[in-house]
C-alpha cells in the first residue's frame, strides 16, 4: 500500500458510520489517509468528519458493492454487515480487513465458540440449540448464560438464566448456551496483525462492568494482574489472531478464574471500547494500529507511557432527545483528564455518547480521579 504515501493516494472505506469510525478518521487525517463512509444515517458521527460520506445500509448486499468497489481498502466498525457483498468485492480485488471470511465466523457466536474448540482455544463449556423447547433440556446445568447466535451487540442479546422459573425467560432463536464462569477479572487483549504477518499486543486491561446495562463502565490500564498471567493473556490473544490468520485489529475479551485460569470470552474484529484509553495512554493508539495494520505498514510501539483509566460516558436513565452534558466544565477544569464526545445529537438511556480517559502517576489516583469524573458528568436530554 505504499501508493498511500507516494501520490496516488488509496481510498479507505469504513462500513458504519458510528464512534469507531470517527476516531479513526481522526488518525488518519494526521497521515493524510482519506477514509470514505457509510451510515445509514446522515447525522451519523462520521458524517461531518469522512472525506466522503454515503447513506447507506450495511447490511445491504446492493449498497456495499455499490459502496466498495472503488475502493483499496474496505474495512468495518461494527460486524454486522453483508459478507456476501464483501466477498464480491474481494474477488474483484479490493482489500477487505478484516476478510470476510473471518466476520462470517465472528457473526455467528456459534461458530465461533466451535472455532475455539477445534483449535484449542481455552472457553467456557457450551451448547447450542435451535430454541426456547431445547431450553428446558438443559435445566441441570443452571446456572447459565444464553446468547443470541446472530445479532447481539453491547449487552443485547444475552441472558442470564439462574433458575428454572426463568428458563421460560430466554430467546426463543438459533442461541448458545454456556457455564456462567465464576471469574474474578474480566480482561481484554487488544492484537494486531498486518499483511505481513508482523504482530503486536497492546497491554492487558482489566474491565468493570455495569451490570444492569452488561456494558464496561470503567477500564483499568494496567490490569492489576501477575505478570505471568499478563504473558499468558498476551499469548493466547497473539493464538487466536493467528489461527484466525486475521489481517487488522482484533479484540480478545477474557475471563481470569478463581484458578488463574484464562478463558476466551469473546473477540471483535475491529477496534473496540476497551481499546479507547490507547489514544492517552499507549505510544500508538488501536486506531492508528488498525490503520496501519490494514494498509500493510509497520506496526506502532504498543507499550504504555502511563497509568490510566477509561470511562464510558451513557445517557442517563429517563432522558431521550436532544444530548446535553451536565458537568462538562466542571470535569474539564480537572488535571490529567480527556474527553471524547462521540457527536451523536440525541441521547437515549443506555446509549454510548462518548468517554473519558484519566491520566495520572499511578494507577490508583487515576482510579480516584475517575469515579469523581463519572460522578461529574451526567448525558442529559
């Protein structure tokens, strides 16, 4: 991809149009990388940063190709799109990262949980079925955790089920079900991969989670874990992007047992929301990693140049409509604090409207200063 530098400059699409895109095409107008996108809709984050921007639907096999095929390189900021589309443009020659092929598996929770069995992926035990009847034939191995095979995205489409009351509670499609793992850290490894086959990780961050809305609401860089489980995590991230023979960025959520054991939860294909702290904290950001990763050039320094913590900002509960920030100024006024608004003119409860990083000397007092932040700041319609 060396046209990129060299005059003839290639044209980078990005399939969605949301926070993702945006930051990415925040790094790459810093090389002068023009990125090209489609939403379906016009008010979308993109809209106003994208060289060009399209309407489009993602998950239309007419749009995409219509979309793609005067493209270099085609990338995507969120999996659900049409891989019927992408493999007809990859045929014709243009790039797709991450392939095609690989967002066909990761759509499919099913299929991607059969892909950490057969290459000896360590995951929780699971079982698949076809719907709500199969529920109750697996009353024995309560409790569990039922996810949607096709289509959940942030906390969507999974479900606890702790007792046989709820078994009639569960989806009633193609799903999984797998042993509710008794961890103590949820974990995230963030790998890349070019198309040379060079690699390299970010460092290990521990997630916090809100239960109610199944969505991280702190990130903590460094995870405080033992170095051996860091290499251990590190390692199995760099296992899964190989055996995957992913081109890009790849996210790789974990689970650390009781027994120090680490468990694949689940992986994204693209940057993600546990990877946001990387623009602060790391000497290369994931948005710039995956930039690079897909346009076949060296791979950054990954290696932190400070503590800190991410936190996600989400419209409160019984605000819908027009996004106002209570508390900005206030958070603004504070040392070693970043925010990032994601451009989304209307707020919802539960919605991601931007983040905040945290900076500070040491881990904890960016630990301190971040409640304050996430108690300053309130999404407000």
């Amino acid at each position: 991809m060396n046209k990129v530098w060299y005059g003839e400059r290639a044209k980078l699409g990005v399939l969605g149009g949301g926070q993702l895109g945006r930051m990415l095409i925040q790094v790459a107008m810093n090389y002068d990388v023009h990125v090209y996108a489609m939403d379906s809709s016009k008010t979308a984050p993109c809209a106003r940063l994208a060289y060009d921007f399209v309407e489009g639907d993602i998950q239309s096999y007419e749009d995409v190709v219509a979309f793609g095929e005067d493209k270099d390189v085609i990338t995507v900021e969120i999996e659900h799109v049409n891989v019927d589309a992408l493999e007809f443009l990859e045929k014709k020659g243009v790039k797709v990262f991450p392939q095609p092929s690989i967002l066909r598996l990761i759509q499919d929770k099913g299929l991607q949980k059969q892909f950490y069995r057969e290459h000896g992926i360590p995951t929780s035990d699971f079982y698949l079925i076809e719907n709500l009847s199969e529920l109750a034939n697996y009353e024995s191995k309560l409790p569990f955790v039922q996810k949607l095979r096709k289509g959940g995205y942030d906390g969507k489409g999974v479900k606890l089920i702790s007792s046989v009351a709820q078994l009639q509670e569960g989806f009633d499609n193609p799903s999984l079900i797998e042993d509710k793992i008794d961890f103590i850290k949820e974990l995230s490894v963030i790998v890349a991969r070019n198309e040379q086959g060079e690699i390299s990780a970010f460092p290990v961050v521990e997630c916090e989670f809100n239960e109610q809305l199944n969505l991280v609401e702190f990130l903590f860089s460094p995870a405080d874990i033992p170095s051996a489980i860091e290499k251990k995590a590190v390692q199995l991230g760099e296992q899964v992007i190989k055996a995957l023979n992913l081109t890009g960025l790849l996210a790789v959520e974990l689970f650390l047992t009781k027994e120090g054991e680490l468990l694949v939860n689940e992986v994204a294909p693209r940057t993600h929301n546990s990877g946001h702290h990387t623009i602060e904290c790391n000497f290369v950001s994931q948005f710039e990693q995956h930039m690079r990763a897909i346009l076949g050039l060296p791979l950054g320094n990954t290696e932190l140049r400070t503590a800190g913590v991410m936190v996600n900002l989400i419209g409160e509960d019984g605000h819908a409509g027009h996004a106002r920030y209570e508390g900005l100024e206030e958070v603004m006024k504070m040392k070693g604090v970043y925010v990032h608004l994601y451009g989304k003119q209307e707020t919802k409860p539960g919605r991601k409207m931007g983040h905040v990083t945290i900076i500070d000397s040491t881990l904890e007092e960016a630990k301190e200063k971040a409640r304050k932040v996430q108690q300053l700041i309130k999404v407000i319609a």
